[in-house]
C-alpha cells in the first residue's frame, strides 16, 4: 500500500505527531493507532512492524487507513504513561461517563474532557477521515478488549495468538477511546494489549506471535466489512 503523510499534530512541549493516510478515498476509514501510554513501547513496536509491512506489500488490496505511530510522542520520550500535562490521554476523551475524578495520578484525565493536544488532534482526524474500525496497540498483558462492533475482529485474532477477549478489563475507564468511538461514531474499537517485556520475551517475539493474526486480518473481509 502506498501511504502519504497527513499535517501532524502538536504535543504538548510542540513536537509533531506523525500520521499517514493511504490514498482511497472512503466514507469510512481503519485506524491503526500506537503510544497513547509513551512507556507501552510493546505496542508501539508491533504497530511499527505492521506499518513497515503495510508499505511495502504492494500485492495487498489498497484499503482506506490512517496510522498514527505515536500518538503521545512527549510520553513516549520520556518513558511516562502520561503526557507532559501528566494526563492519562485515555482517560480523557469527552465520552458521556468522562469524570474529573483522579483514582490515580496514572489515570489523571486532565482537568476538562479533551483538554490535550494530542486528543484534538486525533479527533480532528476522526471528524475528517470517519474511522469505521480502530485498532489502538498498548501493552499490559495479553488480551483483546473489544467495545462496539469488534467482537468478531478479536475472535479472529485471538485463534491466531491465543490472547482473551473481554468486553471490558475489569475497572471502569471512564474518558477511554473505547467508550467515546462506538458512542459517538458507532464504530468498533479493539484495544490490543500486549504482553510486557521480560527476560523470556522480545519485542521481535511479540511481533511473531502476532505477525500472522494481524496480516491476515488487513487481508480479511471482516475488517472490509467495517468500512462499507
């Protein structure tokens, strides 16, 4: 697939934050998102490797995505789940549940709904490019949250990496990308988390225990389906 560069965004200490659109014009469009925790490099790494494929397969029917790599990019350099307001940017989107209420300072979701330039930024993008499927890489442990229309996408994945699927991770996540997308576009969002680094497991390992999950779901008519 042949991807452009879009107008990026602007973090917090003003660092641009990269994003890419193929070419196919759509009324709907497959996210493929990174970093919103900037200390989830897990995640990050395996979006890359998706990325990296993405581009040069020109044997792949062209589908309609925008990939942000890194989403938190002042985050991401500094190592911190938080931006450099120290707010959670999954915590911080203006669903209809979003609370000022701090549970912890990891989970701070900032002093307003959509207070951070990282959000505005990607919502711009959602209002522009309607996604009709996100796919937002973290890392914590192995598991597929699906929220929305995506339970059948982490199904698939799942007989390829042998992750849980749950509909929710066990504690409310008021202000979560998962909660503001179906509510607000009516569309699915699958949260990929997955496993962190230990002595027995590399980020390459990580990518090969998804490599062919994840190729063959950009393949798959049930990601197709979601953006007709």
């Amino acid at each position: 697939m042949i991807f452009h560069p879009l107008e990026p965004g602007t973090s917090v200490e003003g660092n641009p934050i990269e994003a890419f659109r193929t070419d196919i014009k759509s009324k709907k469009y497959i996210y493929l998102i990174g970093g919103t925790h900037g200390d989830e490099v897990e995640g990050v790494y395996v979006l890359k490797e998706l990325f990296e494929w993405l581009k040069v397969d020109h044997s792949l029917e062209e589908l309609p995505i925008v990939v942000i790599p890194i989403l938190n990019v002042d985050g991401y350099r500094a190592g911190t789940r938080v931006n450099s307001h120290a707010v959670d940017l999954n915590r911080n989107y203006p669903s209809a549940n979003w609370s000022d209420q701090i549970r912890k300072p990891k989970y701070n979701p900032g002093p307003e709904a959509l207070s951070e330039p990282e959000n505005k930024f990607l919502i711009k993008l959602f209002n522009k490019f309607k996604p009709g499927f996100v796919l937002s890489f973290h890392s914590w442990k192995p598991l597929l949250n699906f929220n929305g229309d995506a339970e059948e996408i982490a199904d698939y994945l799942a007989g390829h990496n042998s992750y849980e699927t749950v509909p929710d991770i066990g504690y409310p996540t008021p202000g979560s990308l998962g909660t503001f997308v179906p509510e607000t576009y009516g569309s699915g969002v699958l949260t990929f988390e997955c496993p962190t680094l230990d002595e027995n497991l590399s980020l390459k390992k990580i990518w090969e225990d998804n490599e062919n999950g994840l190729k063959g779901l950009m393949k798959s008519e049930l990601l197709k389906a979601k953006i007709k």
